[in-house]
C-alpha cells in the first residue's frame, strides 16, 4: 500500500495528483525549484524538498536530486506527471533502484515508446532522413524524439530551412526534456490529431478509453480537446481502439498512456506516437467515463487488477487550455501576477485543473498553462455551450490570456460543426485574436467607477436623469480610449462623446449603462497595478490606465528590437556584430521563455547599428535587444551629411 507519494512535477498536475492522494489518504510531497517556492503546488503538498536552482534542466530534470528527495521525505512512491522526465526510463530506473514504487508503465516498454523514432520502428514506420529528403518531401515535421507538448517541432516547407529548424528543434527539445534527439516525418496538410487513452495492468487486461480530438493547436500545442472525437465512423474508431491496444499489449504495457494518430482529409488513420504516461487532456475521458484516471494508475502500479471491461461511455466533454499568452502577438507568453482565476459553473458539469491560485505570478522559466477548464454535458452542443458560457464569466485579471480567443474558438462555426483539423488556428487567427467589442463601453464603465470611487463609496446613486450643468467634463483615459463626461446635480453623470448611451447607476466597482435601449453591467476592478479589470456578461477587458500625454522619452527609437517577453537570450545569429548588414526576416536574436524558443526578427533590410543581447543574460519585456537602421535611412542620413 502506497503511504506518501511525491510528484515529480510541478503545477497544474502536481495539484491534479495531489487531490486524488487526498481522496485516498495517501500523504504528498512536492519538488520545487527556487522559482516555485511559493507555488500553489508547494502550498497543497503535505511536505516540500527543494530542488536548487531555476532553470528545468538544474531541477526538475535532475531525476538524482527527485530520487534524493523521495527517500529524504520518507516517500514510498514516485508519479512523474507529464513532461519533464515523464518518459524517461533511465528515471524510472533510478526510481525502482532506490527501492520506491514508480507509477508509470514498466521501463521497457518507455524505450519501445517514448522515443518516437524507435516507436514509429514498432509500429512498421520508419522516420525520415534529413539527408535524403528532397523537394518531393515537403512539407515536413521535426519532432522531439523524446518528448510533447509542442516543444521541438517545427514545420518545414523549404529545404533551405532545413538544417535551421532541425537545430532549433533539438536545442529546444534538450532543453525541455534533457535530450535533443529529433526526427523528420511527413506532415500531413489538413489532418485532424485523433488519440486513444489506454490504461493496462499487470494481468493482461488493456482498455482503450474512447477518443479525442486535440487538432485545436497552436505551436504544435492542444489547445481545446473533447471526448468523443465527434464525427468518426464507427468502423474508424474501432480500428483506433485496435491499434492501441495492440501497441500497448506489443511492449507489456502497464498503466495509463495514449497511442496517436494523425486522420487524413481522406479518412486514413496514421500513427503518430504513444506517450507513455498522463495526457494534459485526460480530463475529458474522465469525465465521459467516470473514472479518475491517477486513481487507476496508482491501482495497476500496486498490482492490482482491472475489471475485464471499461465502464460505459455517456455524454461528451470538452477541455480548454487557458494560457497566460497574447495571441494576437504571436501566442507571445505574458508574465506578472495572477490578480484573480474565478471560473462560474456547477459542480456536475464543470470542472477546474489549475496550477495558480489568485496572488500567484506567473513567471517565465515554465509553461504557461494557468489552468483547464473541463465541461461536460448529455450532449456535444450542451458540453460546448457550458464551457463557452463559464469561460465568459470568469474573471480572470493579471497578464494577457487566450481567454477570448477560447470562447470564440468554441462558437466558431467551424467547431461547433465539428469541421476540425489542425491548420484551424492558422485560418482563423485574425479573427479569433482581434480586439473584442464593448471596449469602449468598458473604459466608459472604468472612468465612471473611478470617478464614483475617488469622490466617496457613498455617492453611488440611481439617475433617472440628468441637467447639463455646463462644467468643463472631466476626462479620463484607458488604453486607446479617452472618455469625457460631467457630474450632475443628482449625483450621476453625463456623457460627453457618447449620445447612444446611458448611464442607470454607478459605483465603486459595478456600473450599469444602457446601450441602444438595453441595460448591461459591468463589473469594474482596479488592483493598483496600472490596469483597470472590466467584467460584463459580454466579455472582458484590461485596459491600462495611462495619461494624457505621453513622455517623449518613453519613445524606442526607430529600428529598435524589444523583447516580446520575459526571458533568457540563448543565442544570437552567427556572425553578428555591431555594423552588420542584415536583410529583413532574418533571425538575429533567439529569445527563450516557457520552455520554448523565440526568434526575433529583422525588421527591415539594413545595418546591425546597436547589439545589447548577449547569450545567457535574462532580459524583461520591452527591453533593447538590437537595433537596426533601415537602408533607406542610412542613405537618406549620408545624403544630409554630404550637404
């Protein structure tokens, strides 16, 4: 019987296993990294060990200090959680060796499978050989051998930027996983990204758990998944079901793992991968099937044995990642501090996985993943309407999310018709990641709540009208919108710019406005750090409060390269030095933050004038990287010398 068990993890699913150790009255321990100290996941844990350091490859990939601190904290067991080393069999190994119980499948069958160049091998594929390779070939992957989630993959659709991407996709891949072995496949225009969840035991019993559909992705990464994959023929999904539990009966496979495939636009199912451990998404099969899939690892990892068959299938369930990331900028990750993460829902059909609570910062050395959002319904329309609606609702105040660009992926036409592949997010990206209405109904709100509250709590009143008293208006500004309004003698207020609206009542943090002749609210939060949070059953918005006229001095100078993000310089393109010629698109600088890599572009054709990036220095958003003097400028600055 498994006593305490540490996760050798972080965030979302090391609290995710936590809370199923409690159910069972098994003690937890948690590993951090000085980055993690204070993380909701330390908080949750019965008891904590240190791991030194910040940076993945000093901590959480160091499966000798994990082992240390099981052994030290009096752990019986060790559950990996995902990513990081997951599948890794050498810390599998290492993990059995010192005597503790490992909660993942047997190490052999992680060699046949983690890697996905020895898997494709066992499943009667082979990768392909970048020396080989030719136009005919195109487009292509790179993939991570050892390991997901997005991270050392890249789309290749030219053979001149082959050897680039096979050596940002391995310096990335060793960075997340501790090993930069990658391979090339075919990638296949069009396909939708369709897995089977597998849970083995011991005893010979294998049950595939339904499917899924993850082809909402972004960066290789899922972003919404559901269960069942909708639209499937049942002979289709019979085929999956075979094909997974012959792969995990081929390696004697034990616990939980999901085998992958690839559906071409023509129908035909190609095998990607199984990751031998917990999926991200597990939470949809739990919910079609009412199970708790850690609960069952834990089980099989003791021995002891499945029923012959899996519970019956009911309903669907739909799953959205909610990311700390702009997307209209690139799905650039956003740091600074979590000021609130409340998700609205019943406690039937929805569900919360986070791995922050309000107060939490977000910083840039992981992923960044705040939480999961899971609803589940009687039916596919049903579940997505109840995720939409709670994703809405939320208040969710602090960095940029993909909040908005969530709920309107899942009222696109395009999903609610289940018309998924995974090239939807490269169509529709404009559309999903453009500014939201209402933003000036909220600055309107945000100026009102503000005046309301310096004036005194107490002034919030109910206007039935209003006189105009023929003051100069008052004028307050949030992000691009100035809004001009006048007190009025009853206490409320008229404003100046905006004949269509009304205003009902105003206070402190609520204020009702009547816009073309219907009232709506709008919840208005200001946490002191230089945005003001807007609520409303339309939508959300933060604007920065920002004034009147802006500081000469806080201008970049043209040309100049300022970090998108938060994070550390890993590399700078070969050969650069300060009065280098550049062409533009070239890739000057190489930013990493999350665990992924970021490249920084030229942004014209002309001369490197200035290079502050130096490899290894940690930089914060906004600061000047490079800069680089358009050609047509220097002509121009050389014709004004020679006058």
């Amino acid at each position: 019987m498994i006593s305490t068990l540490l996760v050798a993890n972080r965030g979302e699913i090391a609290c995710r296993v936590f809370r199923t150790c409690r159910e069972l009255g098994i003690a937890t321990v948690a590993v951090y990294s000085d980055a993690d100290a204070s993380a909701l996941h330390v908080r949750e844990a019965d008891a904590a060990v240190r791991l030194p350091g910040a940076a993945p490859a000093d901590t959480y990939l160091r499966g000798d200090l994990i082992v240390k601190a099981a052994l030290a904290a009096g752990a019986d067991a060790v559950h990996p959680g995902y990513g990081f080393l997951s599948e890794n069999a050498e810390f599998a190994r290492a993990v059995t060796d010192a005597g503790l119980l490992w909660i993942g499948p047997p190490p052999s069958a992680i060699e046949a499978m983690a890697s996905k160049t020895r898997a494709k091998e066992l499943m009667g594929g082979a990768p392909l050989d970048p020396a080989t390779v030719t136009d005919a070939d195109l487009p292509l992957l790179v993939k991570a051998a050892a390991g997901g989630g997005g991270r050392g993959m890249r789309i290749v659709r030219s053979l001149d930027s082959l050897a680039g991407e096979l050596e940002a996709a391995r310096s990335e891949a060793a960075s997340a996983f501790g090993d930069g072995e990658v391979f090339l496949e075919p990638y296949i225009e069009g396909g939708r990204h369709v897995e089977v969840q597998v849970l083995a035991d011991e005893h010979g019993t294998v049950w595939a758990l339904g499917t899924r559909d993850c082809s909402l992705q972004r960066r290789h990464q899922k972003v919404v998944e559901e269960s069942p994959a909708p639209g499937l023929s049942a002979e289709l999904v019979s085929s999956l079901h075979e094909s997974a539990a012959g792969a995990a009966r081929a390696v004697r496979y034990r616990g939980a793992g999901t085998v992958e495939f690839l559906i071409s636009p023509e129908g035909r199912a190609h095998f990607l991968e199984m990751n031998t451990r917990l999926q991200v998404e597990h939470p949809v099969t739990e919910a079609v099937f009412g199970i708790d899939l850690v609960a069952l690892q834990l089980s099989v990892a003791q021995g002891e044995a499945l029923p012959a068959d899996p519970p019956e299938a009911r309903g669907h369930a739909v799953e959205a990642r909610l990311y700390a990331e702009d997307p209209a900028t690139g799905w650039t990750p956003q740091t600074g501090v979590l000021r609130a993460l409340d998700v609205p829902g019943d406690a039937t059909g929805l569900r919360v996985d986070a791995g922050y609570a309000a107060g939490d910062s977000i910083g840039v050395h992981y992923d960044p993943m705040i939480a999961k959002v899971i609803a589940w319904a009687p039916t596919r329309d049903a579940a997505v309407r109840r995720l939409a609606h709670a994703l809405r609702r939320a208040r969710v105040h602090g960095p940029v999310t993909n909040r908005a660009l969530l709920v309107r992926s899942l009222e696109h036409p395009d999903f609610t018709g289940a018309r998924l592949d995974t090239g939807f997010y490269e169509r529709h990206i404009d559309a999903l990641a453009a500014p939201g209405d209402g933003e000036r109904h909220a600055a309107i709100a945000a100026a009102l709540a503000e005046a309301v509250g310096r004036a005194g709590a107490g002034l919030a009143s109910r206007i039935g009208g209003w006189r105009n008293l023929g003051s100069q208006p008052q004028v307050k500004a949030y992000g691009e919108h100035e809004v001009r309004y006048r007190p009025t003698r009853g206490g409320g207020f008229e404003l100046v710019d905006d004949p269509g609206v009304r205003v009902v009542d105003a206070g402190p943090h609520r204020v009702r406005l009547e816009i073309d002749g219907v009232v709506r609210p709008f919840d208005v939060t200001d946490h002191g750090d230089g945005h003001v949070h807007i609520d409303s059953p339309t939508g959300a918005h933060a604007l920065a409060v920002r004034p009147r006229f802006t500081d000469p001095q806080d201008r970049a100078e043209p040309g100049s390269l300022l970090a998108p993000m938060p994070g550390t310089v890993v590399r700078i393109g070969d050969g650069l030095v300060e009065g280098a010629k550049v062409t533009q698109g070239q890739p000057l600088v190489w930013l990493e933050a999350m665990k992924m890599e970021h490249r920084i572009l030229s942004p014209a054709s002309g001369t490197l004038t200035a290079l502050h990036a130096v490899p290894g220095r940690q930089v914060e958003v906004g600061a000047l990287l490079a800069v680089v003097t358009e050609a047509m400028a220097e002509a121009t600055q050389e014709e004004d010398t020679a006058s």
